[in-house]
C-alpha cells in the first residue's frame, strides 16, 4: 500500500502564522538560509518577514503576439475544449479535454503528513487563488490575417475530429494585425505576412497600446497579460544611444531605429500600459532599456524561450549526473521538426537565437562541482537544429550524453525523444499566465523595515518554464528543474505560513515515531469511517 493521500477540495491553514483577512492572506515566516563567510566560517541566518496575498484573482486577458501560429491556435483551442467539455473520438476511443503538462493545473505538491504519517498531495491550483485558464479571455496579434479555425487547420496539430468541435468557436476569432520587421525573421515568412501593421515604429507601437486599452475595456478585464509565442528573431545589436537605456530605446522607437525588433516594440507597449510581457522565444527581446523602462514602471517581464521538450530533459538529466558525482564531458543534441517555427529557424540568425538558448542550461549544474569540474571548465555541447517539413509539429530529439565515471571509465546515454511541440509548450503558456499573474498579487516585507514590496520586475520565479531564464542584475541564474520547482512550491507555502518541505522526513526514520504512528492506524481500523450528515463517508482525502 501506497504511503501517500491526496486531499481532494480547498483547504486552510489553522496557524498563528497565517491569517485570512476580507481580501488578504497574511503570513509569518521565517526565512533561513545559510552564509559562507571568508576563512570557511559558516554562519545560520533567520530573517523575519510577512507575506500578504490578495485573493481576489480578477477578470484576466491574455493577447498572445503569434495568436495564429501553432502554439498560439493550440492554446486558445485548448482552453476552449476544456471550458465547452468537448469530446471527440479518435481510434483509441472517446477522448476528453485536459490541461496534462501544466505544472500549476495537472500537478501536485506534498502539502503535509496526515494523522498516520502518510503524506498528503494538493493540487498545486489548490494552494492559493489562481486565474483559471477557463476563464481567461483569448486575443492577439498575428502577421497572418486567418481566422482561428482555419490557423487550427493549417497547424495539424490536434485530432481532426477535435478540429471539427472546435471550429465554431475557433473561426470567430482573428488575430489583430502585428508588427512585421523583415529583418528579424527568415525570408521564408513573407509569405505568411498578409496582416502587418504600417507607419512608423512609434506609429505602431502607438497602434499597440491602442489595441490593449481596447481589448480590456471590451472585455471588463481588470488585467491584461502578453506573451510573445511568435517566431523567433534574430538576436539585436546592444548599441550605445540605441537600446542601452530606456531614453534611448524610447528616443530609437521615435527616430525609426532599426536595431529594434518587433518583440522590443511590443515589450515596450505592454510595459507603457502596465501589462506583464512574457518571452517564450529564445531572442534578446529584453534588451537593457527594456529591463530600465520594466523596473521605472514596476511591471513585470519574462523569459526567455519555452521549456517543453528536450531541454526540459536535459535539465533534469545533467542534474542528476553531475548530483551523482559523474563527469558529463560530450552532449550531443540532435533535433528535427516540420511545423513553421522549424522552418523559421532553418535560417542562421534565428537558429543562433535558439542555439544559444538551448547551450546554456547547464552551466550552473556543472558550476556546482568543483570535483568534477576545474573553473570554467565545461562539457562539449553541440546543438543541431533541421527542417523536415513531413514530421510537421511532431518534433524528434536525440542527445547523447557521454560522462567519465569512475577509474577512467566511460559511460554513454543515448534518448530518443518524439515531441508533439505543441501540446508540450502549450501548457507552459498556461502556467506562465497562472503563475505570473498570482505574482502579481503577493508582496512580503523584512518585519524589522517598513513597507511591502513586490517581486523584482524581472520575474526570475517562472524560470521553471523558460529555457534561458531572465533574472535581475545580480542574481545568480538557477536551471536545474527540481530547484526551480520548489522555488515555486516553497514561495506558495510561505504565503500561507507554512515551512518549506525540507524531505528530511524523520518521521520514518526513527523507530520511536514509526511506532506511534503504526499505533494510530491500528486504532483507526477499530474505528468506523467518519460520516458526514447525510451518512456520505468523507471523500475529501483519497488514499492510494
């Protein structure tokens, strides 16, 4: 029998710590960490602080830059299929919608011990109120002027006759017209671009704030969130008096500077109407004036580039080798996908944005181990990217991870990993959303100063999403996956008053607490099931 519950239903916490107010959670907490002083002097550290959660969650939109483009079709249809309950059959049988992949909607964090020692699973989405991707209201911009029906058709990503449920809904909806600069994208999307904005870059970005305003006050939306999930640009020039400032980037936006992207005109429309701005494309969008305009305007920025696949593999895999005291020295990732962001990338600017991206994520992973590792020291890393238009959005990864093990030995790893890209990036889309806007609702202070502040602009706590996580000047930039997870996880409990799960679990590892508790379950069997009024056993708890 399996030693785990999972608690079905909302909870509280019944704590001195943790306090529910008319629209606040209110927490205690005390935050211990650990200095490494010179002279290997370590020295434990407590802060005291408050963290205070509004609870009100609010009517949220979200506009996606590429609304029609694979991941952005199958965002929309997703939400969609979940909030119609859609069914569809397939060869398999009937199918029913979901939001498996999201970390916030499909997955679950231990929230304590029960009575008997078991531990007990909440739903993360359970932890705090969060928007739910049902209701979110879906809009955007798209260089392509297709409705959404036909953008789901033309995208091959889902079940056809899932495709025919949702075409009514789908082809209602079309993508305002974007920002197109040929410059930064391959060639090979001119065809595509039949729903472009005109005029100058000030114009545009103009347009684009105009657009935003519109769509929350069309909708009644108390917030509005955008997310770029459109090709991926070349990388900018950082040129002094061009985008190394927020006078300068706002001066080159006027002037018609062309070292500026579309993606940087669209982050500074969002950050001028106090709309978070999320980067799932692995370009340098977030230039040094948009970082500068993001903290003068208090407004969150995000990025870069999803995490779905492969990477997401290579993250927890490299964390384990280098945890296990083995030596990774060759990796070798092989990918090949036919949708349009793989023929996007088939040209060498875009391909090096992404290159980039997917080889930095296990520089701090292998920073780690000075045993295994001299300074600057670093496994080979090759990273291939191919165009097979026959496989479409079912992308094929294969990496082999080659690492020294002990008295010269040898130890190679070979995966072979089939992606269907969208249904894997999709679901970070949805988290980005849920777990960006819950951010903006949680402040903390330093009990021994005055005021609450908020999290930095630069959101580095949904990194557990991003390939090349942004993180504020200064801060140390964290890849591997178990790390970012509880990052997350821990942040939620302190809102709530609550310590972080440490894994320690002495419990089980004592003999006298064992006893105690085998002395409670037997206690428990000699005891009927506890009923509610209408004579209904308690479900809330689900054993396995």
């Amino acid at each position: 029998m399996s030693g785990i519950s999972n608690l079905e239903g909302d909870f509280k916490v019944q704590s001195d710590k943790c306090r529910y107010e008319n629209d606040t959670i209110v927490s205690d907490y005390t935050y211990n960490t650990t200095i490494v002083d010179e002279g290997n002097i370590v020295r434990p550290m407590s802060t005291e602080m408050q963290f205070k959660t509004e609870t009100k969650v609010g009517k949220v939109g979200v506009m996606l830059i590429g609304l029609g483009g694979n991941n952005g079709t199958t965002c929309v249809a997703g939400a969609l299929a979940n909030k119609h309950n859609l069914t569809w059959e397939t060869k398999e049988g009937t199918k029913t919608p979901n939001y498996w992949g999201s970390l916030m909607m499909a997955s679950t964090a231990k929230l304590g011990n029960d009575r008997f020692g078991k531990s007990v699973y909440s739903p993360i989405h359970n932890m705090l109120p969060m928007v739910h991707p049902n209701d979110i209201v879906w809009g955007g911009w798209d260089i392509n002027g297709s409705n959404l029906g036909d953008a789901m058709k033309r995208s091959q990503v889902l079940d056809y006759a899932l495709q025919e449920k949702l075409y009514p809904y789908m082809s209602k909806m079309k993508p305002l017209p974007s920002v197109y600069f040929p410059d930064f994208i391959a060639a090979n999307q001119c065809e595509r671009a039949d729903n472009i904005l005109t005029g100058t870059k000030q114009e545009q970005m103009e347009t684009l704030r105009k657009n935003i305003q519109d769509f929350k006050a069309e909708n009644g939306l108390d917030k509005v969130i955008l997310l770029w999930t459109a090709n991926t640009e070349r990388f900018a020039s950082v040129e002094e008096g061009v985008n190394d400032t927020a006078e300068n980037l706002m001066a080159s936006i006027q002037r018609g500077e062309a070292e500026v992207s579309a993606s940087t005109v669209f982050a500074v429309a969002s950050i001028l109407e106090g709309c978070m701005f999320i980067n799932g494309s692995p370009q340098n969008t977030f230039v040094p004036g948009v970082l500068e305009l993001a903290r003068k305007h208090q407004v969150f920025v995000a990025g870069d580039d999803f995490k779905s696949g492969q990477t997401k593999m290579k993250s927890v895999l490299v964390d384990f080798l280098v945890s296990a005291g083995i030596k990774p020295v060759s990796i070798v990732s092989y990918n090949h996908l036919g949708n349009n962001d793989g023929k996007n990338l088939s040209a060498p600017s875009q391909f090096r944005s992404k290159e980039i991206s997917k080889s930095n994520v296990v520089d701090d992973m292998v920073a780690s181990n000075s045993i295994l590792f001299e300074e600057d020291e670093h496994p080979d890393h090759v990273v291939v990217i191919k165009y097979v238009p026959y496989v479409s959005d079912s992308k094929r990864a294969m990496d082999e991870y080659t690492s020294e093990i002990f008295l010269g030995g040898k130890n190679t790893i070979v995966m072979h990993n089939t992606c269907e890209d969208s249904l894997l990036a999709t679901p970070l889309i949805y988290d980005l959303v849920i777990l960006g806007e819950l951010c903006q609702r949680i402040q903390m202070k330093d009990k021994s100063k005055e005021g609450w502040e908020g999290f930095h602009p630069v959101l580095s706590l949904l990194c557990y999403m991003l390939k090349a996580p942004l993180v504020p000047n200064g801060a140390p930039v964290v890849n591997a996956l178990f790390q970012q997870r509880c990052a997350i996880i821990n942040i939620m409990r302190a809102c709530l008053g609550l310590a972080p799960d440490n894994h320690m679990t002495l419990e089980h590892r004592l003999e006298s607490t064992l006893d105690e508790q085998l002395a409670k379950q037997q206690e428990a069997r000699k005891k009927p099931a506890m009923s509610d009024a209408n004579g209904h056993a308690d479900k809330k708890i689900r054993t396995n």
